[in-house]
C-alpha cells in the first residue's frame, strides 16, 4: 500500500531522513518513535507531500506521488479544526477536501444526520452540538473531532502525528482509544508517531525506531508484547 524506497531530505544544510526505506501493506498499523529531531514530522511531511524529498520515490497503491490519498492528524487539537467555524462547518470542509468544487447545492438535512451518525460513535454528545463553534470544546473534545474528520474522505492512509501530546493524561488515553477504534473501524493504513511508550506499546501493530534519519529497529506486534515501557526506553535510548 504505502511505499518508500531510498528517502533523503535535507533541512538547513543538515541531513534529516538518510536512505529511508518502509513498505507497510495495506490495513496494518505501524507506530514510529523517536528522539525529537530525528525526523518523524518531516517523515510525516513527505508522506503527505508537504514538500518533496531530495531523493527517493514514494507511491501509495503503487501510484507514485499519490498524496490526495492521505490524511493527517496534527498533535495541536487547532490545527485540525476551525475555532471559529462551527462543528458542522468544520466537517463540511473536510468532507469536501480534495474534491472538486461545484455550484450544484448539498442537502443540508442529509448531509447533517451523516455527521450526526458519525459524531455519535464518539460518545461526547458533539451530535447535538453542530452549530457550536470549535473553539468552545475542550482540547480532548477537539481531537476527537479532528479525528472524525480525518476519515470522513475516501483517503487510504492515515497519519497520526503525536496526536496526544497536547493533551492532559485523560484526554489523552479517551483520544487514543478513539482513534484506536477509528483506524480499525475504517480499515484505513496507518502510521503513529509518538513519544508515550505506553501507546508505542499498547497500540497498533509493528514498532518501528527513527534514529539518524533511517528505521534502525522493529518489533513485530508479537514481539512487542513481551516488552515492558522500560524495556523500550531502554532500547530507544
């Protein structure tokens, strides 16, 4: 499904990705960790064609430069959302994202019990709430939302970039969960940056280590298992 063969990237004269290669079949879920500086944002950033590598060749469905067919959430729950759009404005855009504009009118009323049914899956009561702004939820509320709107296009990768970082320790595992359940009940591919070794652990499938600009360890899903938090910062460090 998603393919990279031979990623360089350079920033600031300084060598940030290095001959980095990952081939993740479609539907698997791959968590990435690594110090801060070791390129896991800007590994984030090629994917989903923020800007192109200096070398290298990435494909999604083996079409290469396939970037429409990725989504991404942000580790700031207002990056992802609108403050001062309202929870329906916000999902309207992002229903809409990457397709092609027309001037043939939506049906408002279908259109507002789709987001409802989805809103619903989270359990925070934001389906009666769409004509709030975004601004008015909590942060963990907000990534929740972000999350829903991540998947509400046909995109067949999914990008998870320290999506809990910004939040308090409740907000954070309520959020993880969801997307947990999210990444799952969409089938969609993807990829978890994270620095909580708790969440390396306990979710996704293989564990994969950044370190000097190429993955220089993995864990099978079963062989993460038998690993203890300590154990893995241990190997990290």
């Amino acid at each position: 499904m998603l393919s990279l063969k031979n990623i360089g990237v350079f920033l600031g004269g300084q060598r940030v990705l290095d001959g980095l290669n990952l081939e993740v079949p479609e539907r698997d879920f791959v968590v990435i960790i690594g110090a801060n500086g070791t390129g896991k944002s800007t590994l984030f950033n090629v994917i989903s064609g923020v800007f192109p590598p200096a070398h290298g060749r990435i494909s999604i469905g083996g079409i290469a430069n396939n970037f429409r067919q990725v989504t991404r959430v942000f580790q700031d729950p207002r990056v992802g959302t609108v403050g001062n759009f309202t929870i329906f404005e916000n999902m309207a855009l992002a229903l809409t994202r990457n397709k092609k504009r027309h001037l043939i009118p939506y049906d408002n009323r279908k259109r507002r019990e789709f987001f409802r049914e989805r809103l619903a899956t989270l359990g925070m009561n934001l389906e009666n709430r769409m004509d709030d702004l975004a601004s008015s939820l909590s942060g963990g509320q907000r990534q929740a939302l972000s999350l829903v709107m991540s998947v509400l296009g046909d995109y067949k990768v999914l990008l998870l970039d320290e999506i809990t970082a910004a939040l308090d320790p409740k907000s954070s595992e309520m959020v993880m969960a969801l997307a947990n359940k999210i990444v799952s009940a969409e089938g969609k591919t993807c990829l978890m940056a994270t620095h909580n070794m708790h969440h390396a652990l306990n979710f996704g499938g293989s564990l994969l280590i950044l370190r000097n600009g190429k993955f220089d360890q993995s864990f099978t899903g079963d062989e993460k298992q038998k690993l203890s938090p300590a154990d893995l910062i241990e190997t990290f460090i």
